[in-house]
C-alpha cells in the first residue's frame, strides 16, 4: 500500500494576503505525513512589472510572456515568492526546499508553438516531471515548494502556468504516493454563480466540466484549473479537491471525478 502525500497549490491571490497566507502556511505545515506545495505569483509578477512599465497581457487566464516579462516571472515567482515561503516553513519546523522546474531537472517543457494565432511567447507546455527525482527528495524529509517555472532543455526558463505544475507533479509522484491534489484559492470551490459565495459545485466530472464550459458556467482562470484537475485524475491521481485557502484539510471544497 502506497504511502499518502499531499499536495497543495496555492495561488496568486492568497500569496498577496498575508492573513490568509499565515493561515494557510500555518495549516500546510500541519499536514501529516509527505507533502509538497506548489504556488503562483501573478498578482505579485503584474504589480512588479508594472513598476517597472511592463504592461501585463493576459489571453483565457494565461498570461503572454515576451523576453521582459521573463525577466520579471523569473525573480517574483522564483526568488521572492519562492524563497519566502520556503523561510516561513522552515520557522514553521517544515523542512522545505524551493525548486523550479530547472532544478535537478524535475520538470521539463517546450516553448508553447501559436495557438489560434496566439504568441504566448516564453510559455512553457510541460512534456515531462521527474516524479523519481522528487521522490527522493520526499523520502529524505524534504517538504518541495514548486514554483511555476520549467526549462526546455537547452538553457531557457519558461514560464508555466502554476496549476499545471500542480497537476504534473501530481500525476508524476502517482507512481510513487497515494496523491491527493489540493488547489486552494480564495472561493469555497468552483462556484455555479460567482456572485454567490456558497454557490459550491459538489462535484464535478468530465462530462459536467464539458457542460459548464459550452453555458458559460466554468470560464477564464478556472477552465485551465479543471482542465488540470481531470488529467490527474485521468493520470491515477486519487483526488482532486478545489477549496478555501483556509479549508485544505479536504473536507469541503469540488471534487473533481
């Protein structure tokens, strides 16, 4: 029988506010058992790069990445994120490491070719996680905090949607863990009406995802996020619960079938 592991991604909007941070570092770091957490930046990339007069372009809730907003992902996502949750958890008595895809190889891409005519620029499509190479690391102690970026192999960063590291890395460590996949954000799941909070869709399969994006129910940022979800589950992830920042103890939230 596999060992458990969890792991959860936190995104942008929760890294921005420092008390449902805390909680959620506080809650993370009580977890029991293996663990790793995989996190965004982009409300804190889009504020960096405009004080720097680097307009921001989003196209269906990924964001165009040319050469400047590289640069730009590369620091926020990589160092000031990444290196200040890896400080918090470490006062936390959580062992944590932070990784991009670059490092001991753990999760190679390839530059995003155009899309329905789209130039995504230094956008990374994911071809392979080294759930071994983590593996090791989990087995040693080590807690990974992923941030969203990949390398192509040939020395280039690329710049990779945060859910999608999530999910990949998910669906690497299943080999390996029984994987439960925990994307915490600042609504109680995926919502039937945005403008209800408690409009909570229990549960939702492929076919109900296919549904709601044809009416218009599930659209933007969230699309990728299910999109990510089912290949998990497709990949022989155990679970995949969408929720609160200050619910990921997987008791409330979607479940994605």
């Amino acid at each position: 029988m596999k060992e458990k592991l969890t792991i959860v991604k936190v995104g942008g909007a929760i890294v921005e506010d420092e008390a449902q941070l805390s909680q959620l570092l506080k809650d993370f770091s009580a977890i029991e058992g293996k663990k790793v957490l995989v996190h965004g930046g982009g409300r804190k990339a889009t504020k960096v790069a405009e004080s720097l007069g680097i307009e921001s372009k989003m196209v269906n809730g990924r964001r165009i990445t040319d050469a400047d907003m590289l640069n730009v992902v590369t620091m926020v996502y990589g160092g000031l994120v990444n290196k200040n949750l890896v400080a918090r958890l470490q006062a936390s008595g959580v062992n944590a490491l932070g990784l991009t895809g670059a490092d001991m190889d753990v999760i190679r891409s390839h530059k995003r070719p155009l899309k329905d005519g789209i130039d995504f620029g230094f956008v990374g499509d994911v071809d392979k996680a080294n759930g071994q190479m983590l593996s090791k690391l989990i087995e040693e102690g080590i807690t990974p905090v992923m941030a969203p970026l990949t390398h192509d192999g040939q020395g280039n960063i690329l710049n990779t949607n945060a859910d999608t590291i999530a999910s990949e890395t998910a669906k690497a460590l299943a080999g390996f863990y029984d994987v439960t996949l925990i994307f915490s954000f600042e609504k109680k799941g995926v919502l039937r009406n945005p403008d209800d909070d408690d409009s909570v869709i229990p549960t939702i399969t492929r076919a109900d995802f296919i549904k709601y994006k044809d009416d218009g129910t599930i659209s933007g940022g969230m699309l990728p996020k299910i999109e990510n979800a089912l290949a998990a589950i497709d990949a022989g992830v155990k679970e995949v619960i969408i929720t609160l920042a200050t619910a990921i103890d997987g008791k409330a939230g979607t479940i994605i079938k």
